[in-house]
C-alpha cells in the first residue's frame, strides 16, 4: 500500500485539545492538562451547576468544557444554553436545526462578534479574587435598573389568512437564575400596522454582563394562547440608551424587515 506523509507540524494544528473523561472538580485542578477538556451530558452539567456553581466557575477558567443535549431528546429539542454560559462552559452545544428559544439566545449571545460564534467570557466569569455562583442571588450591593418603555410596533407581519394582529410583546430576560424575568404589554385588536402600547417596564439586574435581552412579538389568539410573529434578542451590554428601533426576526432568524419596535431605553 501507498505510505501518505504527513507533516508533523502540520498534522499537530488539526486537533487543538484532548478529551478526558471528566471525574470531579478536584481531580481535574490536580491532574488535568490545559489543552484537555471535558464533554458532559446536560442532566450531569446541570447538577454540577445547581450543587456546586462556584467550582464550575473556576474550573472553566483553566479548563475547556463542552455541553451537549441528552440522548433522550429524540425529537432534537433543545436545552436553555442560558444556565451553562452562566458557569462560564466555553461549547454549549445546541441541535441548530431546531428553532426557538434557545437557538433565538444562541443567536443573540454572538451578535457582539459579527455572529463568528466566539465572544470572550465577562469579567465577573474570570476574577481570580472573587467568587462567583450564578445559583447565588446577592452578587452586588447595587443591582443594575433597566427601564424598558415598549412604545409602538410598526408594519407587523400578517398571517395567511389576511387577518390583522391582536399582538402584544412580551419582554424577556434571560441571565442568572434570580435575573430571569418576562414582563408582556396588553394585548392591541385587530392591528398589525401601527399598535401602540405605550407600557413601562422595570427590571432589577444584578448581573447584567451575562443578560440577554430578547423582545418577542406574539399574537394573541385565544385567552390562553399566542403565536410568534417574529422576535429580536440581544446582550444587554450592547443596549444604548434612548429612543430605538428593534428590528424583528423570523424563527429561523431572517429579517422581517420593516416590522419593528419603537422602544426607549434607560439603564442606572
């Protein structure tokens, strides 16, 4: 058989990192290299995460960490990536060909970067003299206030069937666990074109470096039920104050351009 060179200083640039299977915090501090990482199911990153955020933390400022979705989810659903970025866990893998939520934050969580899929860790995630557990809801004396005036909406997407909207938006915040909140304007009959909202929102954050913002338009169409029309998610690191347009997004993430929001912004 024909022998194939390889170049060795070539062939060593193929493979940055080595898999070793993941024991305990501890046992890695003590022997894991630094070009090894680790891969872990989401029930087994999970229960790390809950019982002992604070090492996850650390371990994820010398080690890579990869996350991927449970066998059990035959049907290619999708886990919230939100809870293993909080642990600072460098490849959270998500089924892309499953859209919704979790692709919506996986989106926005990169659109720092031009959406290249790579953002560096904030600070709060690599301080070798704080500790940080996302679990924890007292992380900083003075939480950050967000102020949130959803004002009006303009050329909303209407349906198949020609019916105008009966939209309302719901404001969401995804971050730590005590961070986490949704708020939704009223609902506006019977109007895609122009609705107009004009509702405040406050929100309380205390650590808004790891916050995403995503605003999501829905119509309302029973007294218990809604349906997507279209959505924008964004960190919060990248709001600017005052008034602003929100461009609207499909589920598979494609411009619904005009449809936007009117929104003003004030954060202390």
């Amino acid at each position: 058989k024909k022998k194939v060179v390889v170049a060795k200083a070539l062939s060593d640039l193929v493979v940055y990192t080595t898999s070793v299977k993941f024991i305990s915090f501890s046992h890695s501090k003590d022997n894991q290299n630094y070009y090894e990482n680790t891969s872990m199911a989401e029930k087994k990153a999970r229960k790390l995460a809950k019982a002992s955020g604070a090492d996850f933390v650390r371990h994820n400022q010398k080690f890579l960490s990869r996350i991927y979705p449970a066998g059990s989810r035959t049907s290619s659903s999708n886990y919230n990536p939100q809870e293993f970025w909080n642990v600072g866990s460098q490849l959270v893998a998500l089924n892309f060909q499953s859209l919704g939520l979790p692709m919506d934050l996986n989106d926005g969580r990169f659109q720092d970067n031009g959406g290249c899929g790579y953002i560096l860790k904030p600070a709060v995630l690599m301080s070798s003299q704080k500790s940080f557990d996302p679990s924890c809801s007292q992380h900083r004396l003075k939480p950050t206030h967000l102020l949130l005036k959803v004002i009006s909406g303009s050329n909303l997407p209407v349906p198949r069937s020609g019916k105008a909207l009966d939209p309302f938006v719901r404001v969401e915040i995804h971050g730590i666990a005590s961070d986490s909140r949704r708020k939704s304007t009223h609902t506006i009959k019977n109007n895609s074109l122009n609705p107009y909202w004009d509702a405040d929102m406050n929100f309380s954050i205390s650590v808004p470096e790891l916050c995403l913002i995503r605003f999501c338009v829905r119509d309302q169409t029973g007294l218990l039920s809604s349906e997507f029309v279209g959505q924008y998610t964004l960190p919060f690191t990248s709001l600017k104050k005052g008034y602003r347009w929100v461009p609207l997004r499909t589920r598979d993430g494609c411009s619904l351009d005009p449809a936007s929001l009117f929104v003003f912004v004030w954060y202390s």
